[in-house]
C-alpha cells in the first residue's frame, strides 16, 4: 500500500519510475532511482545527509502542513501502531533526526517519550519515539495521522481505548536527570 503510494508520489513530482527489491537478509523492500536531478534539488531545499544521520530541514519548521506531512512520512515508513502496548511508534538510527521528531510533535502538543535502546541483530543502538496516552493519541490522529490504511486504522481504535496521560510529562527529563546525577555524582536513591 505505502509502496504504490511513495512510487507515484515520486513519478508525479519528478517523473521518474522507482524501482524496488526485497532484501531477504532484513525483510525490506528497498526502492531505488539514482539522479542527480533529484539530489541536488533535494539538497537546495535544505535534506542534509551525512554518514546516513538525517535531520529535519529548517524550513519544515515554517509551516504547520509540511510538519505533519513529514512527521506522518516517518511515522509511516518507520514507525509501528500497537493495539496491546497502547502506543505507536518511530525508530531511527540517527539523533538529529530523532531529535527533530520530538520537537516537531511537540510542536502539535504531543509528548512522546524519546527512549535509546540496543538493538542486537545490528549491534547498535537506536532511538525509539513514542507516542502513549490518550490525550497525545487524539493529537496525534487529529493533527498528523497516518497515509497506511492499515495503522490509521489501528490509531483510531487505539483513541478509543482511555490510557494514562501521566506519561513523560517533561520531555527529555530521564536524560537531563541522569546528567545531573553524574555531574554530583549521587545515585538514584539519593536524588529521590
């Protein structure tokens, strides 16, 4: 579904047909058109790329209508909804980006919570957003939404379901908290 989708995304805005692949090492389809055309347009519109980290380009930060669609774009492609946790999901490799995606949620009064975890098959860690409770839920659905049919659907019957809005209520407090400790050098215990 989002394979069809981004492939005539891309035909109408630079009339070019993707071409995709399915890696069986990691359960991906890729899709793939080289042109340096693109590549540079996409560079004097801000997309910076180095060494595989992304971050948000400023000027999505003008407009409330290029955040959401950006936001949903990620959320699409990289994020997951799940029903039994209550909570959807994004996963990048990268900080910027990661980041940038706090930011631009809040920016629409969603507060996620920005976790680091390590991922074993890939031997690396990973920056893990996600979106809980009800009231961040609705935001969600009433100002980003997603493209998929499939997690629209299931964001809608997660909006339903009340949850505990009494999560990370500071934004990036764990990791702020965890710099002051060190810096004090005082335990967990003590600070409480």
């Amino acid at each position: 579904e989002y394979l069809v989708h981004t492939k005539n995304l891309v035909k109408s805005l630079f009339n070019l047909d993707m071409k995709s692949f399915l890696s069986k090492s990691d359960n991906t389809i890729y899709l793939l058109k080289r042109s340096k055309a693109v590549f540079y347009f996409l560079k004097n519109i801000g997309y910076e790329k180095v060494d595989s980290f992304i971050k948000v380009p400023s000027w999505i930060w003008e407009d409330t209508l290029f955040a959401a669609s950006l936001v949903r774009g990620l959320f699409d492609t990289d994020g997951s909804v799940s029903i039994k946790k209550t909570e959807i999901e994004f996963c990048s490799k990268g900080q910027d980006l990661a980041d940038g995606t706090t930011n631009l949620l809040l920016k629409f009064g969603i507060i996620p919570v920005n976790k680091l975890k390590y991922n074993k098959k890939y031997n690396r860690f990973y920056h893990r957003i996600y979106v809980r409770g009800a009231t961040n839920l609705k935001k969600f659905l009433n100002n980003v939404s997603f493209t998929s049919i499939k997690k629209q659907s299931r964001l809608e019957k997660l909006v339903d379901i009340r949850g505990n809005t009494n999560i990370d209520v500071v934004p990036h407090l764990n990791k702020i908290l965890s710099e002051v400790m060190k810096k004090l050098s005082i335990s967990e215990s003590e600070l409480a």
